[in-house]
C-alpha cells in the first residue's frame, strides 16, 4: 500500500510511499482509508519522528477485512482512531475504537471526529454539568475549540470564546458561542469551567477566573509556551487544575465515536472542515495549520 511517511527532505517533510500492508491482530479489522484529518498533535511529531514513520490518528473509510469475533462486517462505513498509521491507504484498527457511519454522513467529516471530537467531548464531561453555567473555550478558533464550543450550549453552557483575531473567530456565533473575545484579558465575571488548549500565560489567566468549585481542564498547550502563576494566585476558595487525556479513563472511544457521528447526522454537530484537498497536498496542509490559518479542521482525501 502506499503511505504518508515522514521523509526530512520532502516539503513538510512528509511523502506518499510504498510501505508493507498492515497485518490485523485479534479483535482488529482491516480498512480501506478514504479521508483522514490532522491534529495539532501529531502535526508536531512530523518533526521529531524517525524518516519512514507513518503517523496518523484519525481516518475514515470502508471495512474490507472484518475481525473474527466482533465489529463491522465487510462494506460497512467506519470512522476510526488509533495511536498511529492512519496516513494510509489501508489500516488496520481496534474494533473498540471505531463507530458504524450512518449513510449521510460524509466520509470526510467522519475523519475529522475522533480526536478532537471525543477530546472535547470527554473534557466538557469531566467539567460536569454545565446547564446555566459559564464555560470559557481558549483556542475556541481550533479544532477541539470549535467542537467544545458547540457541544458546551449544546450542554446548556454560557459560552465564552477565546480566539487570536475576528476572523479567527468567524462562525462562532452560529455554533453557540454567546461572547468572542480577541483577548482572555477582557474577560472579567468569573467562569465555572474552562476548556483549555493553549497553554503558557492563557492557562494561568484562565485558572484565574474560576469561581470557587469551577475548573480548568487542560487539554494542550498549543502555543509551546511555559506558565507562571503569580504568587498566591493558586491559594483561596477551592478551585482545581485539571489534567486530561483523551482516553483518560473511558477507554475505547467507539461509543463516543458514535455518539458524535450521530449528531452530525442529525445536523446537531458541524465538524468545521475548514481545508480539504488531496494527501498529495499534505505540505500545504501541515503548513496553513502550524502557521493557524485553519479554523477548524483540516482534511485529507487519500486519493488514488
Ligand atoms: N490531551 C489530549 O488528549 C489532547 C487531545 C487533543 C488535542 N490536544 C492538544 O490540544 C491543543 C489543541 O489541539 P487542536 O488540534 O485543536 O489544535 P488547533 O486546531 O491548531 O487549535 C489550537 C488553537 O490554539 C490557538 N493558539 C493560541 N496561541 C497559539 C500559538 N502560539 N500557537 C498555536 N496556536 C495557538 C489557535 O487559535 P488562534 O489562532 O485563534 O489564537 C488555535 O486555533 C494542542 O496542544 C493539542 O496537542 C490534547
């Protein structure tokens, strides 16, 4: 099959190549990749991998292998997850962590789910209940930012959305966005969670607008940079910081998967594919997105 490998010399550093086939292990099938999307995440592991290493987290295709005891059977649409070698014409993948696609739902949409879809999803959760309560998204202009932001006043939040320019911020308000701001500064009531995944000085900021029980969940730190937290500002009423992982304790996102890909069906949930072109078209991609041009998701179609 031919794959996305990490190759230091291509543009990007990424080249479509020969590569063995996948080989699936017990409770594993085996797809045909149609579309995947990229994440911040692994977009910043292009530059640290080894040369020849497929990566890949989301992607979305057709079963054409099905594993022995359980899962999808031959044919069957499926939008999938795993820890790697999604860049792929062909991936084999845990049956746990994928969800049947309902027929309407577009093959490229599916592909920009899992990650920042369940992320977002899973953050909010750990936030707990949200009907009538102020939630503050940073990075609300991303990918995990603009999927909080729908599902959080689709939770019954307030929400607040932190993003770098206006046009960063472009259709926030139709997702469920009550407030945009260009700068967390101006943000003055206090909020009972935050969805955060910028890191340095937003984080110390964001923590210092909980009120008392409220929360910070941190997801990322998608500018690199290190936090300071002036003294005593983490002493007072009981507030907390909050690690996450997307697989945290859940496990298995299949559930979740499905889950999203229903509300997508039912128009309930817009992925925000803000890019969509070839894989050959990979270097463009990984560019615009580094460089936060991308409002939303960007999306490769594996074309053949
Ligand atoms: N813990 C987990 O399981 C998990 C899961 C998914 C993602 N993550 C992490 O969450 C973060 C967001 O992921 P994503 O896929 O949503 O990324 P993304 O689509 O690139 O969004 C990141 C957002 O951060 C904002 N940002 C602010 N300052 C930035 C800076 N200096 N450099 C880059 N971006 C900056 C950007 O918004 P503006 O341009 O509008 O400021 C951008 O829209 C990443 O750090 C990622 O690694 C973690």
């Amino acid at each position: 099959m031919r794959a996305l490998i990490v190759a230091p010399d291509a543009p990007g550093r990424l080249r479509i190549a020969e590569v063995p086939d996948p080989t699936p292990k017990p409770g594993e099938c085996l797809i045909h990749v149609e579309a995947v999307s990229l994440n911040r995440g692994e977009v910043n592991q292009i530059a640290r991998v080894a040369a020849g290493t497929v990566l890949g987290w989301d992607a979305a295709g057709t079963v054409i292998q099905a594993a022995a005891q359980d899962g999808p059977a031959v044919g069957t649409r499926v939008v999938t997850n795993g820890p790697a070698r999604g860049w792929a014409e062909l991936r084999a993948v845990d049956v746990r962590d994928l969800a049947e696609l309902p027929a309407d739902v577009d093959i490229g949409a599916a592909a920009a789910l899992p990650v920042a879809g369940v992320t977002a999803l899973r953050a909010l959760r750990v936030a707990g209940s949200l009907l009538g309560r102020r939630v503050l998204v940073t990075g609300a202009s991303g990918g995990v930012g603009r999927f909080a932001v729908q599902l959080a006043h689709r939770a019954g939040a307030y929400v607040i959305a932190v993003v770098g320019s206006e046009a960063r911020g472009a259709g926030l308000t139709t997702l469920g966005a009550d407030e945009i701001v260009t700068s967390i500064d101006v943000v003055t009531r206090p909020v009972f969670a935050v969805i955060e995944t910028v890191g340095g000085q937003m984080l110390a900021t964001a923590f210092g607008l909980l009120e008392a029980g409220g929360s910070v969940i941190s997801i990322g730190a998608a500018s690199g940079q290190a936090t300071t937290f002036s003294p005593y500002s983490t002493v007072g009423p009981h507030r907390s910081l909050v690690s996450f992982t997307m697989r945290g304790e859940d496990g298995s996102i299949g559930q979740d998967l499905a889950y999203l890909a229903g509300l997508v069906q039912s128009g309930a949930l817009d992925p925000q594919i803000a890019w969509r072109g070839s894989w050959e078209r990979s270097a463009e991609a990984v560019q615009l997105l580094l460089g936060r041009k991308i409002n939303g998701k960007a999306i490769l179609d594996i074309t053949r």
